[in-house]
C-alpha cells in the first residue's frame, strides 16, 4: 500500500475511533491530512470507501498473521481441510500475537474502539463487532478444538464450550487493557492470558510446546 494511501486511513481511523464514524466528514480527514477533498478522492472514492479500505486491511494484516502462526486464514466454511492440522501450540502462538496485536497496535486499537462505538448505531456495524471481535472468533475457535479433540475417546464438553472457556479472558483481558495505559501492564494481562491458555491446555490434554513470548509475535 503507498504511503499516502496508508496515511489517509491511519488518519480517517484515528478520527473514526475518537468521534465515530458518522461524525467525521471527508473535509475532516483532508483537513487533518493537510490536503483538499480533491486530492483526497484521488485515492478514494467516499468516506465509505476509505471505510471498506480499512476493514479490507485490517483483514490483510490478521491473515498475514495466520500464515505466520500456521492456523487456518479463513472460517471453517471456507476451508474446513487446513482446520484438521492446526496443533495447540499453533493455536497457543496465534493468539498470543492476537492478544498483542489487538491491545498495541494503533491501527488494531483504533478499530477495535471505532467497532465498539458503532456497534450500537446499526445493524451492520454490529455484525461486523461480533464478526471481528465475539461470534466469529469463537467460531473459529470451536472449529479449532472440534478438530484438536476428535481423536480423544472421552471429550468432557461441548466443543462450543470449550470455545467460550478459552475466548473468555481473552475478550475480558483486552477490554481490561484498555484501561491501561503503560505497556508494562499491558504485557502482564497479555502474560495472564498466556497462563490461562497453558491452564486451558493441560486441562484437556493439549500440550503445546513451550516457546519465548518474543518467538510467538
């Protein structure tokens, strides 16, 4: 992505996360930018476009992260085959970095907290929150250990439960972590939720392998 492309939605974003999106008008972006409205729709056709742009981003990097991690970069609909290989320890890696990326990140802050405000407003903008931040990560999660226990000759619980169990001080760490402001503290919740990963895993007999917190980023 060029530069002045990226910064439009750096800006727009940032605006977007502070004000909400439909408070904030095109001549604002331009205005914060330093730059008309006509050069602005040089690179973008509306202040939908820039939204749909964004989104379209935020996918990008959250894929690229999967790659790395090694567990699936899309829902199970979509390619249920990669779901059947993916072990804890991939599992354990990724949302580890998601734990990181999601509460450091300014891009990933921004939307997270753009999502959170208009998640009220309309319809799309909630299902978009629960797409991106509740329904469609447990989802994936359930899919995850529906493949990882099917071996197993007892499972103990629903597959949907063990989703929520492990979701759970995900969601409620990150939200915590809004409401601190100094790295440090934020990388003591991202280690808690480590911890409750390896309590989760040892719980149910997936034991990932153990590996430095700067190798899972």
């Amino acid at each position: 992505m060029k530069n002045t492309k990226k910064n439009i939605l750096i800006t727009a974003l940032r605006l977007f996360a502070r004000n909400g999106y439909d408070a904030v008008s095109v001549s604002q972006i331009a205005g914060e930018l330093g730059m008309t409205k006509g050069a602005l729709y040089k690179h973008f056709k509306s202040k939908r476009d820039i939204f749909d742009s964004i989104f379209a981003y935020v996918c990008q990097l959250d894929m690229e992260r999967s790659r790395k991690t090694g567990v699936p970069e899309k829902e199970f609909s979509e390619m249920p085959e990669s779901f059947s290989d993916v072990s804890p320890e991939s599992l354990k890696t990724y949302m580890t970095s998601q734990f990181y990326y999601w509460s450091e990140d300014e891009t990933a802050c921004n939307f997270r907290k753009m999502l959170t405000l208009e998640q009220y407003k309309t319809v799309e903008m909630n299902d978009l929150y629960q797409k991106v931040m509740t329904s469609g990560p447990l989802n994936y999660i359930e899919h995850l250990l529906c493949e990882m226990m099917k071996d197993k000759e007892q499972i103990p619980h629903s597959s949907r439960q063990m989703a929520v169990e492990f979701y759970a001080p995900f969601h409620l760490l990150l939200s915590i972590s809004d409401a601190v402001p100094q790295k440090e503290e934020k990388e003591k919740l991202a280690e808690e939720y480590v911890r409750y990963m390896d309590q989760f895993f040892e719980k149910y007999a997936l034991i990932p392998e153990q590996k430095n917190r700067k190798e899972t980023i």
